[in-house]
C-alpha cells in the first residue's frame, strides 16, 4: 500500500515537474518569437517601404535607373527572407507548438510562410528578381506599331473598339502582339527559374507552391474552377451566340468568320458592347477623379488623401495598366491609373481605390505582419465590389450623370452589361488559370499551341490560322503576377457573397442591383467587418466572421447565371 501511495506521489511529482517545464518552454518560446518579431519589424518596416517607393517611380518613369534601383531593394528584402538561422528559429518555434496566444500564432504563420518561400540559394532568388525586372522594364517602355505609329494600351483598345474595318483591327491587335515574341524566352527562362526554386522547397513546381504558402489548396482551387465552368459554359454559349451575331452585324462579316480582333479587346476579356445602351456617353465628359470621391465620400470612405499621391493620368513610359500600392503598410496609399473619360477607367477608379480603401483601413494597432488584407482575392472582392457599379443603372442617377426616367430604360440593358462581363470575365480567368498552370507544370511544351487550345475551348473563339506566335505571352501578368489570377475569379465570387449580404442583411432590403450610395451604414459595415481584421484570421475565418458562411459560388450564380 505504500509503495503505491509512494508511486502515485512520484507520478504526481513528475507530472507537475513536466507541467513546469512546459509551462517554463512556452514561455521561452513565447519570448524568442516577440523577441524575433521586434528583430524582424525594425529591418522590414523601413525596407518594405523604401523598396515600395522604388518600384512606385520605376513604374511611373520607366527609366532604367530607377528599375534598377527597385530590383536591388527588392534583393535587398529578398536577402532579409532568405536568411536560414531566422528560418531556423521561426521553425523551432512553429514545430514546438508552444505559442497559444492567438494573435501571436497568426504572425508566426505568416512569417513563416513569407521566409519558407526564400528558403533558397540567394543567387537563385537574385537572379529571378533580376529576370522579372528585366521583362517588366520591356512591357513598360513598349508601345505597339501601327502603321509606322507608337500606340499605347489605350490606343489600341479604342482602335478594337470602335472601328468595323477588319484590316485595322487585325493591325492593331497584331501590333500588341508583337511584345510576345519580345518577352516569351525571358518568361519562359523566368518560369523555369521560379520551378528550379521551389522545387529547392520541396514543391512540385512555382504554381503549387505560390498556392500553397498563400494558404490555398490546389486540389480545391482545381474543383472550384471545374465548378464553375460547368456553371458558366452553358450560359456563356448562349451569350456568345448573342455576341457573334452582333459583331458580323456590325463589322459585316459573317459570324465564322470572326476573329479574335473583332471582340473589342486585346484578350476577349471584357465584354464586347453589344447592346443598345452606351455607357461610355455617361462618362465622356466627366471627371473620373471627381465622380470616385464623390461616391465614396457618400458611404462614408474618404479617398482624397490617396488622391493627392495618386498618378492617374499618361505618360511616356509610364505602366500602361493599374495598380494600387501600399507604401509602407500604414498610411501612404497610391493608386496608379491611365484615366480616360469613359465607362471602363471608372470602373477601374472604383476598383483600385477598393483597394485602396481596404489598406486604408487596416486596424493600425495590428502587428506589422498582419497590416495587410487577409487574402490578396479578399482585397480584389471589395475592388471588384465596387468596380461593378460604373455600369449600374442607379449609379448613373446617383452620380447625377443621368435621370431617372432614362436609367429605367437603361435599367435591363446595363444589367445586361454586367451579366456579359462578368461571364466574359469569368470564361477568361479560366484560360489563364489553366494555362499558368500547365506552363509551370511544363514551361518546355508547345505553349502556342496550349494557349489557343484553351482560349478555343473556354472562351470559344478561333484562333488565326497559321500563326504560331507566342500571343500568350502579350499578357504581362503572366511575368510580373505568377499564378495570381485566378485570384480575380475567386475575388468576383466574394464581391457577390458581400453584395447579397449587404442587401440582405445590413440594409435589410431585397434590391440586389443598388447602388449603396449615400448608404454610411455600408463603409460602417466594410470598415469593421472586412478592413479592420487585416490578417488577423485566416481569409475563409474572415468570411465567415463577416458574412456567417465561408466562401460560396452561390450567390454569384444567383446573381448572374440563372
């Protein structure tokens, strides 16, 4: 009976000594991750933000000075997240399993995602931040040749536009193409690159790895993307029906006969303007500046600080595309735009600076590495959110661009608009989705030949006969944004899920189609519910917390499928 009171007194014992020592090892780690995140603040903060500035005047100037100097700040922070004995101790510390504090555990997670990505040979790392400045500063300074004239983006665009002669449609959209056979080795030099590194990591391959260290699984991202194409194939057939008809119409061809020129964009990725109602007229003598401020003053979001360190309008080698940029991850926000008086740049000013509200609004008291949106599709859902209304019926009446009597018989045709640009939308993102992902899979296969299968079968238009050119590579984001864009289609549904939410639950009303303008209860809700969180949680703990379901197509098939 002793023996037994004596071992269960040596169990107990020991087990308050285990309990001790554990006690004492999570307070030991606990203090080596605050120590490390103290280390870790002081080097990035200011670096994060000089390296920003950098690439903000390189995009702006596209001279070669100041590329170079946002490559090698960019080396620079690269260095600081390919450092191995910092790994090392992010890494004792996640696999010790000893940090509780929830906030803590969320900056561990994603400090250690950001170093595990770098967890290569510097040169390596060097040398691919090398490679993608270098094909960046060619799209930057290329302008397409027509005719022995220098067009911008823009140009090009309002050429596939508006005109119905077939030959200067064909030379416009040719002369795009042209930076394809410019770029595609460097990208294809570039992929293999970024494989060589993370298959260093112990990935697959650079698309697997991109996914997978922003928290999203690519098994489930695959079955997500088949959903929605078996939601959409039907409906946009149907649509593309509309589409053809309309076009042989109006550029007197007929409908097989229609190329990729005819469809009023460089990639058939916006909708082509096939109803009656012109938007563009609503917008054409309008300040776009004006009208964005306006709108978002209405619901309560004040956009004219961003404004003041915005550049919004052309210039010579200045990034023909658009972009919002957080500075320094705590009060200085741009936007860089192209802005031209028409439907499609104010969507673009309502969608980067939904973006830039986002930022904005961040919970300032947040740690460093959690001053940041919790996904980058959670930040491109509210972009998208708000770009959708330049062509809503009430936002024109809203906005005093026109009266109600005329938004009514706008009404159906702006839906209308919205519905095909959406579904066009969506077709493409499925062609880029497939393609990176194939390129990275393969980078050595025929890749004119994969991009042509699949904008044939997604988006179901022809490809020109005889050309073996690498028209795939015309897309810059496949250099500069790898394996991001599908991120937009993801970001397309959140936007329907918030919109419905809205509506239904913070307005208490059944008008899915408003505008929310004059609604401060809408910036009310964003702010506390979507902005403020930053990184705190996970992106689907996120949606969850502000919408009471995790991520779901449904609504955006309520809303522009059925």
């Amino acid at each position: 009976m002793k023996i037994i009171k004596r071992i269960i007194l040596l169990m107990a014992l020991l087990s308050v000594i285990a309990f001790d020592g554990c006690k004492n090892n999570k307070s030991h780690m606990q203090k080596e991750l605050l120590t490390f995140i103290m280390r870790f603040d002081s080097v990035v903060q200011p670096l994060t933000k000089e390296s920003s500035l950098a690439y903000w005047n390189a995009s702006i100037s596209g001279k070669d000075e100041d590329w170079k100097k946002s490559e090698d700040l960019n080396i620079e922070l690269t260095k600081v997240f390919s450092n191995k004995e910092d790994f090392a101790i992010l890494k004792k510390i996640k696999e010790s399993d000893a940090i509780t504090d929830e906030l803590l555990k969320r900056q561990l997670e994603v400090m250690y995602n950001s170093y595990l990505g770098n967890q290569v040979d510097t040169a390596l790392l060097n040398s691919a931040i090398k490679m993608q400045t270098e094909v960046e500063k060619k799209y930057s300074n290329f302008r397409a040749d027509v005719n022995g004239k220098k067009l911008s983006d823009n140009d090009v665009e309002a050429i596939l536009k508006t005109s119905t002669s077939s030959a200067e449609l064909q030379q416009a959209w040719e002369g795009h193409k042209a930076i394809g056979p410019i770029v595609a080795q460097d990208i294809i030099n570039l992929v293999k690159k970024r494989n060589e590194i993370a298959k260093q990591l112990g990935f697959k391959n650079y698309h697997e790895m991109s996914l997978k260290l922003s928290e999203q699984d690519p098994e489930e991202i695959s079955k997500l993307f088949d959903e929605l194409d078996n939601l959409t194939r039907d409906a946009f057939a149907g649509l593309k029906g509309e589409i053809d008809t309309y076009l042989s119409k109006r550029d007197n061809i007929k409908a097989e006969e229609l190329m990729p020129w005819h469809y009023q964009n460089r990639f058939f990725q916006e909708a082509p303007a096939i109803y009656k109602v012109d938007l563009d007229k609503y917008y054409k003598s309008q300040n776009i500046e004006k009208l964005a401020t306006d709108y978002y003053a209405s619901i309560g979001l004040d956009i004219r600080d961003m404004l003041a360190n915005s550049d919004l309008y052309e210039k010579p080698g200045k990034n023909q595309h658009a972009y919002c940029i957080d500075i320094d991850n705590r009060s200085d926000i741009r936007v860089l735009c192209n802005i031209k008086p028409n439907q499609s740049w104010m969507g673009t000013m309502l969608h980067e600076f939904g973006h830039a509200n986002y930022d904005k609004h961040i919970d300032q008291t947040l740690p460093f590495s959690l001053r940041n949106p919790a996904h980058t599709f959670t930040t491109e859902a509210i972009a998208m959110f708000f770009g959708r209304m330049s062509s809503n019926a009430q936002f024109l009446v809203d906005m005093k661009l026109t009266d109600t009597a005329d938004a009514r018989k706008v009404a159906a045709e702006s839906f209308k608009v919205l519905r095909l640009e959406q579904l066009t939308f969506s077709r493409w993102a499925q062609v880029m989705y497939r393609f990176e992902k194939a390129l990275y899979t393969n980078p050595d296969q025929d890749l004119n030949k994969l991009w042509w299968d699949l904008v044939e079968k997604y988006q179901m238009i022809k490809r020109p006969a005889n050309r073996n050119l690498p028209d795939w590579a015309s897309k810059i984001h496949i250099a500069t944004s790898p394996c991001y864009y599908h991120n937009y289609l993801l970001g397309e549904l959140l936007a329907s899920q918030f919109n419905h939410y809205i509506t239904a639950t913070v307005l208490k009303s059944d008008n899915f189609g408003q505008s929310y303008y004059g609604q401060k209860e809408v910036g009310d809700y964003l702010k506390a519910n979507v902005f403020k969180p930053g990184a705190r949680y996970g992106w689907n703990d996120m949606i969850e917390k502000a919408t009471g379901e995790k991520l779901t197509a449904k609504y955006y098939a309520e809303q522009f499928v059925k």
